[in-house]
C-alpha cells in the first residue's frame, strides 16, 4: 500500500481532540505522481504536518493568495565559510546560497528526484551527448550576461582535481564540452552518464567575469555571491546573519518576501529560546529534548509544526581490514548486537526511521523488502562462535561533541560486554577523526552521510576507493564492484534501480555499515509564515510569503 | 593553643570536615546505590529523561541511567581529580610564588616564570594528549587544571610574600640572622598561604566545573563514567531539566562550602604564629 | 635600563617562546586544516588535499612555517586565516573588542560587588547571618556559567548585542563565579589584617572602628588587587562559554575554532594578541601594587 494512503487511513482511524483535514496529493514543481502528507489543526497546540518518507507535500495550506513583503528569519546552525559551493563541502551550511542566488541548469524535486529545466530551458539526452539550451537572455545580478561560456568555466572548475568540487567524480564520462553559441551547451559523453543530470541540478554556476583566473575560495564573488537567483546578496556579517534580498528582474516567478535574514546560532537550545521569543521565523530543527512537548504546547497554536525525514543516515562503519572484521560473519554479529531501537529512542526520542540500506527508503533504489537484522545478542553469540571468534577487543572512535555519537558508544559498550565483546571509546575532535578515518587507523567509527536522490556510492563502496576515497572501512568485494561499475554505466533508469537494489542486497549481507537509522527532524515555523517547506536541498524560500 | 584547637575553635571548621566525610563516605560506599550507574536498563524498563519518581529518587538521565546513582558515583571522580589537582597546582603555585621573596633577581624571574603560566595553551596540550591517546583519563583532565591554575596561586602567593617579607617582624628576624630560606620557610610561607588556601578551597569546585566544561566539549572524563560534569553537560543539553542541574550544583557547593570552612580553619591555625612572633 | 625597561624588553621572548609552544603543539595534533575543509565530503582525493595543502604553506617543512610566519608577524601581519581567506588581523580586530569589553565588564561588576561584599562579610565575620550568608554563596558559584548564561537567557536577557548595556547580563553570568570568589578572598584577606600585629596596635593607639577598617582593608586589597592582573586573561578565556550562549562574537570562541579548524596562523594571531592583553593586565596590576602598598612600589619590575 502506498505510504501516505495508510497514513492517512491510519488518521482517520484514531481521532484526534480537534478537527483535522487530510489532504489530496497535489501538483509539485516537478510534475510527478504527486504526494501528501497529513495536516493535522489542533485548538491548543500548533498545526502539525507529518511528512511521509516520500516528502513534504509541496502545495498544501494557504490561507488565501500570497502577500509580498516582509523580512523572513531564518535560524541556521553551521554557517558556511565560503559561499562557493564548488569548495564549500559542508552540505548543511551550502543551501542557504544555493537555490536562493545562484542557480543550477537542472532542478531535481528533493523528494521524487523528477528532473526539470531551470536555467536550462530545455534538454536532449543522447547516447554519447546531452545537450542543454540555455534560457535567452539572462542577466547575473550585477547586469552582465549569462552564457554558455559560464557553464563551460564552472564545469572545468568542477572537473579540476586540485579544486576537488564533490562533483568532480561525476563527470567523469565527459569527454568535452563544446558552446557552440552562447545558449547552447553540449557535453559529450564517452559512456553512459546516469548521474550526470543529477549532478547538473546540483552544480550552481558560477559567473566567469568574476572568478576567471582567480582562486576560487579568494575571489570577492566567493563572499558576496553573484547569481541569477530569484534572491540577491545584500550582506554577510560572520559569525552574525546573512541577508538576501527580492531580485525584481528575476527570470522566472518571483519571490514573495522582501528580505531573508539568516542567523547563524550555533547552540539549538539558544535557537529554540529565540524562537520562543519570537525573535526567528523558521527553526529548522527542534532540539530532540523538544520534540515531545512541541507537539502539544498550547503556546504554540497556530504555529506549524512540521515533521520530516532529511535523507540522511547515521551508521557505524568497520574496518574491514582488521582481524576478525575482515570476516562478513562477525560483522553480521556486531549488527545483532547493537540495539538500534533503543538507541532511536535515547538519542531522538524514537523519531527515527530504520534504514537498512545505502539509498534512501521510498525511492526505487532501496529494496523495502529487506527487514533490518534484529536485535539479538544470542544468535549474535553463536555467529561469533561459528567465525571462531571467542572474545574480541575493539576501539569504537567518535566525535567526542556528538552526544549521539557518544550515546551509542556507551550503549554499544553495555550491550557488547553480554556477548564477549570489549569496547573502548575514543573520544576525539573532528580533525583526529578525519585523520584516522582516511589512515584507516581506527577498528570502528560513528559517521552520517547525506542522500542524493538516487545515490551514486562508487565511492563508498569501491575497492579502488579505500585508498584516498570515502571506503573508510576498506571493504573489498568484487561482486560489489562489479554493481558499482556496471550502475554507472546504466541509463535505463528501470534496469540501473534494479542493480540498485541488488547492491543494497549485498551490503545488507556484508555490513560493512551496521546502518543505524534515519533521525527525525521537526521544523517550527510562526504562524505568520506560508508556503515555506524544508529539505535537506533547500527550503522553498522562493514560494514562502509572510501574512501580517 | 595547638595547631588542631585553633583550627576546630574556628568556626564551621568541623561542620566542613564532617561535610566532606561524609562525601567521601558516599564516594567509598558508592556501590551500595540499588541501580549502577552505567546500567541503561535497571529493572528491564527504563525511560529516558524520567523526572524524580518512586523507583527513581532523582530520576532518569538521557540514556535511563539513574541519576542519583550516578551523582553519588559522581562523588568519586570529583574527590579524584579535585584534590589531585588542587594538591598539584597549590603545591607548586605556593613554592614558587613564595620563592619570589628570595630577593630581586628571583623575583624577576618568578615574574616572568608567571607570565609564561599564564599565557600557556593549556586547552592545545590537552588536545594534544587527547589526539594522541584518544581518551582523557582522570590523571590527564587533573593535569590539565593543575596547569592551567598554577600560575594564578602563584601570583597571589607571589604578592602576599612580597608583603609579608616587607613586615617589620620578618625585618626583624632578617636583623637578627635568620638565613634567607629560614626566613622563607617560617616566617614567609605560611603568611602567604592564605590566598593559596582560599584558592584551594575553591579549587574542588572548579575542578568540577572545568571538568563539566571539558565534556560539554567531548573531553571530559572517557564516558561512561559518572561524574557531577557529565550531569551538569546532561542538563545543558537537556534543556536545564532541574533533576540534573540542581542534585550536581548542590553537590558541588556543599563541597565548596565544606572546603572553604575546613580553609578557614587552617588559616587560623597557620596565622598564630604571626600573634607569637609579632607582639 | 630601569626594572620596568628591563621587565618589557622581556616581553618579545615570552611571545617567541609561547608563539612556539603553540605552534609545536598544533602541528603534533593529528589532522591539519586540508584535511578539516575537506571533511568527508567527496570531492578530496590526494590532489585536491595537496593543491590545498601547498596553498597554506603546509607543505614546508615545520622550522620553514614557523620561520616564515615570524617573518611576517614582525611587520604585523599574521597571514590569511586557512579557513576563509581573509586576513587574521581582521578578524581579530573584529573580535577583540567584544572580548574585552565583555571582560572589563565582568571584571567591573565582579570586583564592584565583590570587595565591599567580602569586606562586610569579613567585617561583620561574627554574626551569624553573615556566615550563612557566605556559605549560601557557594550555590551561586557552584552552578556552571553554562547553565548560568541559559537561565539568563531565558529570563529574557538580549541576545547577540552589540552595546555594552546588552553585553550586561552576559558580563553578569560571567562575572557571577567570579564575585562570589573575590568576595571570599577580601573576606578572608581581611580577617587576616583585622588579626594582624598592627591593627591591635592602632586600636591601642585609640583609632575608631573606621579608622581601623581603612587600615585593614587598604592591606587587604593587596590579593583583589592582584587578582586583578590574573583574572582578566582568565575571563577572556572562560568567556568562550558565555560568548557561545550569547551570541557575541569573541576571541574566545575564534580561539576555539581555530583549534578545532587546525587554523595555524589565525591560531598563532590570536595567541599572540592574547598574550600582549594578558601581559599587559599583569603589568599594570604589578604598578597598582605600588599605589596600594608603598613599601612595594620598588617591586613593579
């Protein structure tokens, strides 16, 4: 059954104190299939959304037509250095630029990763090209014009290994690229390029009158962002917030807000205080001690609460390398003797889903008929037993500021000891833990990694990537191998989703992950505030408007 | 009068020995709680984050464990470290401070000895010892107190022993022959004790507090152990939940307090020698 | 050269020695800040982490860093801060003087409130309201300045000010541990020259009560006077809690970061600055000595 319809049932069977309405899936950017999630009004608590794992509805609410003006808060925890996304790696902190300034050729829907045009007017997909024709006329903010060539500069930038732009890896099947007019871009492919537009819809272009033959995290642009974006750069105060303002001449459908302010708070409690007090607009996420009471505060009424899962997920990673977790059994056991239940339940209050896999659940790459391994510390036992492993003496390294990092570590330390198992917990700084990660010095770490719609995880999981690459844990399999590069070579999406799966089947097997789950997040915005909803990408602060 | 009665007719002074026996009698007995402190499931049911109940007199922590269990284990670390620290950062605060009354030359060097405390990145050496063993110990997080205070015990001993040493009975003494370290060891030093001993009063306290910010920050004590700092982090990540702010805070001020009179005692029973020697 | 030249002279010797510590010791820590801004991101390969390491200069060799970062620091310039490029001197002008006005104002209040608390309390040392009262003290200092700062805050305190009013309650949840110690060293400081030889002396002499507690407490504020050269550094640095709860923008928070950033140069500007403020507290407490004791005035230096 399809999740939001049993959700939705699942609603109308237990009444809630209130009156509540579901809603019908509705027309996204994107134009696909659609999706709801159900809204629930209370009369003493705030409005709560619950979004499904397919996503938050994109066009639910408003009460009445849009308003234009105002100035938007918007709480953000981990400011950006440096707003060039090609060198800015830290995904949480680029969204705030990207979207709202600068653009991408290709816009993907965070939730169904349907693919359409945005600075692109229009595509054609080939076998050895894909061709994009570029909206006419186009300015940048500061009046000079958009062209081809500006694709062409920031795709060299991206491919350029000594920038190393997470794309880089991405358009490894681009032979060329070729602007045989200032509105038309050709990328030649030598092999299928299934990734490719994906990747296009995440790379922002940069304008090459303001970065050529300048370093891309020195340039003036690179502080103060010149985009084509519906929102312009006004200012950026470290360490304080960072302004955008309406663009009037942008090309598409215009913002509603006059201004943007983001303000940078690094402590989520401090945020929730500022919130309270009326002082922030959008609280992206309420800190987990929060959650519950959020839910049912009459202070809050009319409020909106909105409760989604970022793609996201939280998970341990072995070295396989190492002893006896060279072995596939061992790390089975290890996976059985971790309760991940429980640890959902200390860490985010049970707001987490499981997750069994390196794609994200809902979507067609994740096979939803693989249960997670369970929690059993006796067939974890006799696992160890048959790989001939009598006690074990492990080092679990963490981020020592991760206090779920840490909680998991504790919990994994009592649960382990039942079975023989002795854990050490390594507390270090982020830096250390890098270190150790890219030495493959460490036998077990804590990490989260982010999403793409459709995860490309050659990198991850490639024996060729443990030595420089993101394999922390070393893992070795050719059958592995075999998928990863076979899938980069599909572009039928039905087949490649199909090999997908079948990976998923394999890591699953391995583990060279124990996948812990996805976390929870609940979003507060005021009740002035419409048409704004989260994701991991980027808010939809184009479409948000703001009622007296 | 002896050193001992001058010290127990000062006022207080017993209540605060008795406070910290009785500290160090939870610390030793710290076994006999009904749950453990690491036990994140005591009885088979736990909730997370429970407030103070029946079978849980101070509630629950984050992860179930129970929290007066924990602030009674807690005990322990603080009377580890504390005094450790305390004894390690007084101790060579106090002689070198002292030694700058030795006479101009040593005093300029102590000066500059001070300065060099003070400016000391003791947070970088931590981390340097953390980065490299992958833990904080107990010894290392004592350690990196005793560095970081040592200095201001020296100041303060530094200028009260510069004072003392300008009194007209140690004047006196210095007319009548006594040697420069005899007149350091018995006329200066314990004079000049008295900031010290305020400073190691206070020192348990903020050992504890330098210890919870130490694991707010992912360095404290290796987890999972209990300690009145990981309550105190526990609270502030919480929200300020009042079963795990307030059992710590009070711990903590009742051994402040506690340290402070035993303090005053001892200041009374170092400071009679001044009666004998100055009329 | 008189003691003061010869104390100053000093004082380059101290910032190379410290400069060098610090230096050592951020380099012996595992990881460096190519490493930091790559993250786990995927984009890092061998190339990219070395194209950013010869752009810091973290290719040469340690002696050759330091060296050239000595070079520059003479004509005070500490270089480009690794994380963003911009120049260090910058940010630290842009945080220094939150830093310090937060310090001074926390100092103020403490020292404002804390001598003539302790001097009654040392005073008024045998009734017995003021001894609970001293003991009900240690609760205020025992609360974290953490918890402190939140509970400030939420009593409706301002957040992320720019004024020194604003920085108020900050500066008072900074300045609260603080009080309750200085109140607690003037007290027993002056239960000391209340005891002391000369005070019986004086009160022989016939000298009123008042007469008495000048004399005493002008012995006695040798300690606080102390203290005033130790506990500004000490408040620069514990502020980095009260900055992050805040909202203001402090060296203490950029130190931090600096180090968890493997940020060298900006690491190495902020010791150095930090080093000349502390300095500079001490020495002037040093002179106030003169002005409190005059037998001590030689001493300055």
């Amino acid at each position: 059954m399809r999740p939001w319809l049993a959700l939705a049932l699942a609603l109308a069977v237990f009444p809630t104190a209130g009156c509540k309405r579901s809603r019908a899936p509705a027309h996204s950017d994107g134009g696909a299939a659609g999706q709801s999630g159900a809204v629930t009004v209370r009369p003493n608590a705030p409005e709560l959304v619950q979004c499904p794992a397919t996503g938050c509805p994109l066009d639910f609410d408003e009460a009445g037509p849009p308003r234009d003006g105002g100035e938007l808060v918007v709480h953000v925890e981990a400011e950006p250095a440096i707003l060039c996304d090609l060198v800015e790696h830290d995904a949480w902190s680029r969204w705030i630029v990207e979207n709202e300034v600068v653009e991408t050729l290709l816009f993907q829907d965070p939730w169904t990763g349907a693919i359409t045009p945005r600075l692109a007017a229009s595509f054609e997909s080939t076998a050895d090209a894909l061709t994009l024709h570029l909206r006419p006329s186009l300015k940048w903010h500061d009046g000079a014009p958009f062209s081809s060539a500006d694709v062409a500069f920031t795709i060299g930038r991206a491919r350029d290994p000594a920038v190393g732009a997470d794309a880089r890896s991405d358009f490894d099947p681009v032979s060329a690229v070729e602007t045989p007019d200032a509105n038309t871009v050709i990328l030649r492919l030598t092999r299928p390029a299934p990734f490719l537009k994906q990747a296009l819809a995440h790379l922002s272009i940069l304008p090459e009158h303001l970065y050529k033959g300048k370093d891309l995290r020195r340039a003036d642009a690179s502080r103060a962002p010149i985009g084509t974006g519906p929102f312009k750069f006004v200012s950026w105060k470290q360490n304080d917030e960072l302004v955008l303002a309406r663009n009037p001449d942008y090309w598409g459908e215009k913002a509603h807000v006059d201004r943007i302010r983001f303000r940078f708070i690094r402590d989520k409690e401090v945020a929730y205080q500022l919130y309270r007090r009326g002082e922030i607009d959008v609280l992206w996420q309420v800190p987990a001690t929060h959650f519950d009471e959020v839910r049912n505060d009459p202070a809050l009424t009319g409020h909106r609460l909105l409760v989604w899962t970022p793609r996201a997920y939280f998970f341990v990673v072995w070295n396989s390398e190492r002893g006896h977790l060279a072995d596939p059994r061992v790390r089975r056991a290890l996976t059985m003797l971790i309760d991940r239940q429980r640890f959902d339940q200390v860490a985010f209050g049970g707001h987490a889903r499981a997750i069994t896999g390196p794609y994200a659940p809902g979507t067609p790459s994740y096979d939803a008929s693989i249960k997670p391994w369970p929690f059993d510390p006796a067939a974890a036992r006799k696992l160890l037993d048959e790989a001939g492993v009598k006690t074990m003496k492990l080092t679990f390294l963490y981020y020592g500021a991760s206090r779920s990092a840490e909680q998991l570590g504790t919990l994994m330390k009592e649960d382990f000891a039942k079975a023989g198992v002795t854990i050490d917990l390594a507390s270090v700084d982020f830096a250390v833990q890098l270190d150790r990660l890219r030495h493959h010095a460490f036998d077990a770490s804590a990490l989260q990694w982010t999403l793409s719609v459709e995860q490309d995880n050659y990198q991850l999981f490639h024996s060729s990537q443990a030595a420089g690459g993101e394999n922390f844990g070393s893992w070795k399999s050719p059958a592995a191998d075999a998928l990863l590069d076979q899938i980069r070579q599909t572009a039928d999406d039905n087949a490649r989703h199909a090999l997908d799966r079948k990976l998923h089947a394999l890591v699953h097997d391995e583990q060279p992950y124990t996948f812990i789950s996805m976390r929870e997040v609940e979003t507060l915005l005021q009740p002035r505030v419409h048409g704004l909803l989260p994701s991991q990408d980027g808010f939809t602060f184009a479409r948000a408007w703001l009622s007296k | 009068m002896s050193a001992w009665r001058r010290f127990s007719s000062t006022p207080g002074a017993r209540l605060g020995l008795a406070i910290l026996a009785v500290f160090v009698l939870a610390a030793a007995l710290a076994d006999l709680m009904p749950y453990g402190p690491e036990e994140q499931h005591p009885g088979g049911v736990t909730t997370v984050l429970a407030p103070p109940s029946m079978a849980h007199w101070l509630g629950t922590d984050d992860r179930g464990r129970d929290v007066a269990s924990r602030l009674v284990h807690g005990a322990r670390v603080a009377l580890l470290v504390g005094p450790l620290a305390v004894a390690l950062y007084v101790a060579v605060g106090l002689l070198i401070g002292a030694a700058a009354a030795l006479g101009r030359r040593a005093d300029f060097v102590i000066g500059r000895l001070i300065e060099i405390g003070l400016l000391f990145p003791a947070l970088l050496l931590l981390l340097a010892i953390q980065g490299v063993t992958s833990r904080t110990s107990l010894a290392e997080v004592a350690f990196a107190i005793a560095v970081t205070q040592w200095p201001y015990v020296a100041r303060l001993t530094r200028a009260e022993a510069l004072r003392v040493a300008a009194a007209p009975h140690v004047e006196a003494a210095r007319a009548v022959g006594a040697g420069r370290l005899r007149l350091l060891g018995v006329h200066i030093l314990p004079l000049a004790a008295t900031p010290a001993i305020t400073a190691a009063a206070f020192g348990i306290g903020y050992a504890v507090l330098f210890e919870t910010a130490l694991t707010f920050l992912g360095f404290g004590v290796p987890p999972p152990t209990a300690s009145w700092g990981e309550l105190l982090a526990q609270a502030q990540a919480s929200g300020l939940r009042p079963w795990l702010l307030w059992p710590p805070t009070f711990a903590i001020a009742a051994v402040v307090l506690a340290c402070n009179l035993v303090g005053d005692g001892v200041r009374a029973a170092l400071s009679a020698p001044l009666q004998a020697a100055g009329a | 050269m008189t003691a003061l030249a010869r104390r100053l002279a000093v004082v380059p010797l101290v910032l190379l020695g410290v400069t060098l510590v610090t230096f050592a010791l951020v380099h012996a820590l595992p990881g460096d800040a190519a490493l930091v801004q790559a993250g786990t991101a995927r984009g890092a390969s061998p190339e990219s982490l070395a194209a950013m390491r010869a752009e810091y200069g973290l290719d040469r060799s340690w002696p050759a860093q330091y060296a050239a970062w000595l070079g520059r620091s003479a004509r005070l310039d500490f270089g480009d801060s690794l994380v963003d490029g911009r120049p260090v001197r910058a940010k630290i002008a842009e945080a220094l003087p939150t830093s310090l006005a937060l310090a001074l104002l926390a100092a103020a209040l403490a020292f404002g409130v804390a001598v003539p608390l302790g001097a009654a309390l040392g005073w008024l040392d045998r009734k017995a309201w003021a001894r609970a009262t001293s003991a009900a003290l240690y609760g205020i200092y025992a609360l974290p300045v953490a918890a402190v700062a939140l509970l400030v805050l939420r009593a409706g305190a301002p957040w992320g000010a720019r004024t020194l009013v604003g920085m108020l309650p900050a500066a008072g949840a900074l300045a609260l541990a603080e009080t309750v110690k200085l109140a607690r060293y003037q007290r027993g400081a002056l239960l000391d020259a209340l005891a002391a030889d000369y005070v019986t002396t004086a009160r022989a002499k016939g000298l009123g009560p008042a007469g008495v507690a000048v004399h005493a407490l002008r012995n006695a504020l040798l300690p606080t006077v102390t203290l005033l050269g130790s506990e500004l550094p000490a408040l620069l640095s514990a502020a980095v809690v009260v900055e992050q709860v805040f909202g203001l923008h402090g060296i203490g928070m950029m130190a931090f970061d600096a180090v968890m950033t493997r940020d060298v140069p900006l690491l190495l500007g902020i010791t150095t600055v930090g080093a000349l403020v502390t300095l500079a507290a001490v020495l002037a407490a040093d002179l106030a000595y003169g002005l409190v004791d005059p037998r001590l005035r030689g001493r300055a230096a």
